[in-house]
C-alpha cells in the first residue's frame, strides 16, 4: 500500500530508554490475567508497529505479543488497541484467522498506558506485493487466500459474533471522512490545498453503502501472517481501524495495490502480474463479488477517499514527529508521504468526477 506502518515487523530490536516497560508491573498483571503464564518475561520490541507500538514478550515455555498505545498526549479515538482486541477476541471463535487473544488492560498505571496481549503467530510476514520468493502458482494462490479472507471477514453477521454494537452500520463513509477530517485539522502543520478541496468534494459526492460488514481498515498484504510454506492465512494482524462499514471501502483499500508502484512495498503498478502468476484487478474483483455476492462499483471515489483517509492518518504521525512521540525509527520517513497522498487522492477525486 502507500504507506507501511509496521515495516519488518518481524525483527526486533532492543528497548530503548524510551519504550521501556516496568516489567515487575507487568509480570504481575501476566499472573493475575494470563492463563498458563510462568514468568521471568525477557522482551524486546518490534522494529515496527509504530501507530501502536509492539513488543515481544518471551518466557521459558511461550512467546507472546504486547501492543500498548503510544506514551504522550494522544488524539481523540485514536490507537484503540481496546479495538482491535474486542474485534480479534470475537473474530477468533468463529475461526476467523486472528492471533489469539489473552488479555486486555485498561489501566494505564501497569505500564503508562493501555495495552492487550495476544499470541505470537508462527509464520511469515510477506512485504513485497511482487512476493519474489514465491512460484506463479504460489503467488496466485497467496492472493486468492488474501481475497477470500477479506469476504469471509464482510459475511460475517456482526450480530451473530458479539460486534454488533462494534460501531454504527450506516454511513461508514461520512463517518470516516467527518472523522479523518477533524483528526487531519487537529494535527495539521501547513496548508494543503488540495485537502481542503477533498475535505469539502468528499462528503457531498458519497456512493450509497449497499452493505454493512466487520471491516478490517487497514487489509493488506504485511498486516498478515502466512503458513510457513502454504498460502494459508493463519492471522490478520492490526484491528486498530477495524468497525462497521461499507465493505466496498474495506476492499477497495486492498485494491489499491493495484494502483501503488511496485517497488519492493505491495504495489503492483508496474508489474507483469500475468508472468507474475498474480490476478489481475479485475480478476480480483470478479473473486470477491463470487465469494460475497456483493455488487462492486467502478473505484476511483474510493481510491480518492482511501488516500485521503491515509494522508489524515500519516498527518498524525507527522505531528508525533513534530512532538517528539513517534515510536519507529520509520515515522519520519513516513510522515514526508502527507502531501504526495494527498496529491493522488486528489488525482482519483478528479477521475471521479471532481471539478477541475
């Protein structure tokens, strides 16, 4: 995608000065709140997950994973790790593939903010859309996998699963927008004229929502955890976005990658996917519309109001550089991307049909 929060996810690095955790605190809350847990804890931390940062948390018998929100001041709804634990805890019971889930703490006094605790999923993290490593066939069968996850994720009955208070299932889009929008102006550090022109053309130009599903917010490729040497997906990782929606806004971020460059992250533009042994977007769209039934429009407001969605997003990274906060050695290479997304978004904004 255009961007990459959790860039080399599965490295880690020592903890530094400031991501330490009080790890008398913490084996304490492991006691009294994690099923089978032995301690000493030894940890380190992720090299990336920087929206909400990540550790790895060893003991003699299990590994676990640790994702708390960032220390600092924080916008408002913003790194929900109380989120993305409520949606893995209801996903994983229906045998959805998620990590399991061992715990959440709301107290922030355990190790300066709020945190949940999941297991560790042994397999591989996949980064490069082009999957180098991998067979045509392979390849083929990775994204299939990657498709049909998604759908099965949009036919779950939100109901049926414990979410259906997990958000309001109308209006996903106005929603996201009024939200990116307020977050965009809360962190904005210069004026983007072209953002101002989305935050106006968005709302009054929103297709009708035909549906309404468990959407995932941030689908693709690296947020996912592959069998060893098989295109099964064992986890879908980073529910931090997750809610009710429009599934056609969910898959349409995925189809994205379609449209990013292929350089070494998950685009594709650029590509031969035929050679590659990679569906084509239109094939991919013709697989998820077999698996849900769902009808799919022609994309470009989507793609408009997904990477304006992005922009609002990296804007509040931007702004912890700024501040001081951002947790990833990746944060301010990422917070440059602002104004090229916004630029893109507004380049489909006018394929959609947006005055010159």
């Amino acid at each position: 995608m255009a961007i990459d929060f959790d860039k080399e996810m599965v490295g880690t690095v020592a903890v530094t000065d400031n991501d330490r955790l009080d790890l008398d605190r913490l084996g304490q809350w492991f006691a009294a709140n994690v099923e089978g847990f032995k301690g000493p804890i030894e940890y380190s931390k992720f090299k990336g997950g920087q929206s909400n940062p990540t550790y790895r948390i060893d003991t003699p018998g299990i590994s676990y994973v640790l994702r708390r929100q960032p220390f600092g001041k924080l916008l408002p709804s913003a790194h929900a790790v109380d989120r993305e634990y409520k949606a893995m805890a209801a996903l994983g019971p229906t045998g959805f593939p998620v990590p399991r889930t061992y715990g959440l703490c709301e107290d922030p006094e355990v190790i300066g903010s709020m945190f949940f605790v999941m297991g560790l999923a042994d397999g591989r993290n996949l980064w490069n859309g082009a999957l180098p490593d991998s067979t045509p066939e392979e390849r083929r069968a990775i994204y299939h996998a990657m498709i049909d996850t998604m759908a099965d994720l949009h036919m779950k009955d939100p109901d049926a699963i414990g979410l259906g208070d997990f958000g309001k299932s109308e209006d996903y889009c106005a929603r996201q927008i009024g939200r990116w929008s307020k977050q965009y102006r809360l962190s904005e550090t210069e004026t983007i004229p072209e953002m101002d022109r989305l935050i106006e053309w968005l709302p009054q130009t929103i297709p009708p929502q035909h549906q309404s599903s468990v959407v995932h917010g941030d689908y693709r490729l690296d947020n996912m955890i592959f069998e060893k040497d098989a295109s099964r997906v064992l986890a879908v990782l980073d529910w931090e976005l997750s809610t009710l929606g429009d599934p056609i806004a969910d898959f349409s971020y995925l189809m994205l990658n379609w449209h990013n460059p292929g350089d070494g992250r998950a685009g594709l533009l650029g590509l031969d996917l035929a050679e590659l042994g990679i569906p084509s977007q239109d094939e991919a769209v013709e697989r998820y519309v077999a698996r849900t039934g769902f009808p799919v429009p022609p994309m470009d407001w989507y793609f408009a109001y997904n990477l304006f969605r992005l922009a609002g997003i990296i804007q509040g990274i931007k702004k912890r550089v700024i501040d001081g906060t951002a947790s990833s050695a990746h944060a301010k290479e990422m917070s440059e991307r602002v104004v090229p997304l916004v630029q893109r978004a507004h380049e489909f904004a006018l394929r959609a049909g947006m005055p010159a």
